[in-house]
C-alpha cells in the first residue's frame, strides 16, 4: 500500500502539486489520504490507476 500511496502522490505532483483530487486543496504528505474511485468493497484494487489523492475531508465526505 507504501508503494501506491507513494505513486499517486507522485502523479498528484506532476499535476501541478500535492492537491486533493476533488476540492483542489494543496496538501501536505502528512495530510494526504488515499481514495479508492472503485471502493475495494465492490473490487476494486489498489493500484495506481483505482487511486487518487484526497485530503481527510474529502475523504470522509466521500463515504457517506
């Protein structure tokens, strides 16, 4: 899991900075969650492509 968190927050970088995928917020490495767009509860995999970083609210937000 180290090693996808470490690739999206790669990919968030080359984006134009650590922001979160939905609100835009810049972020921190320290503040930054991972998001499954396709929840592992209904199969989806934890792989670069099912990932995006978010920030906690977001991610919370999210789930509801």
């Amino acid at each position: 899991m180290r090693r996808v968190k470490r690739i999206a927050i790669r990919k968030s970088r080359r984006r134009g900075g650590l922001c979160c995928h939905y609100c835009g917020k810049r972020l921190q490495v320290a503040d930054a969650t991972l998001d499954h767009m396709m929840p592992r509860c209904l199969g989806g995999i934890s792989h670069k492509s099912n990932v995006v970083i978010a920030c906690r609210g977001c991610n919370r937000l999210k789930g509801r």
